[in-house]
C-alpha cells in the first residue's frame, strides 16, 4: 500500500512539474509518443520479415526517451 501511495506521490510531482514546464516538456512527450507508436508499427509490418522487438520496460523506455532514432538503432541491432 506505501508503495502506491509514494508512486501517486511521485506522478502528482511529475505533473506538476510538467505543468509548470509544459513549453519545455511537451517536445519530449510528443518524440516519446511517436518512439513508442514506430515501436508499435515496426513490430506490426516488419514482423513477417522476422524483425521483432520484445515489449518490455527497456524496449518501451529506450523507444520513450530516445524517439524514432532510439527505435531505428534497435532494429539495426537486431538484424546484426
């Protein structure tokens, strides 16, 4: 129960601080929704060809923070 009460703690923050930056963060979220969202379509077309991308935290997060590009490197690895 702590723990979900400090995780709501931690997202009324985050929310806050999104809304007191929302020029300076907003960029950020709209890369990370389009990371996740090629993410998404790579693993829906390239799927035949078997290039696939697990769906995990690391997946998920590295496509989040780094966007498209994240995502394009990670399908460059997994063909090596």
């Amino acid at each position: 129960m702590m723990k979900y009460i400090f995780a709501l703690l931690i997202f009324i923050i985050f929310i806050y601080i999104a809304i007191r930056l929302k020029k300076y963060i907003v960029p950020y979220i709209i890369s990370g929704i389009l990371g996740i969202s090629v993410l998404f379509l790579i693993n829906q077309f390239l799927h035949i060809n078997n290039i696939y991308l697990p769906y995990n935290i690391f997946t998920i997060a590295l496509s989040f923070i780094g966007g498209i590009p994240a995502v394009i490197t990670m399908i460059i690895l997994q063909i090596i």
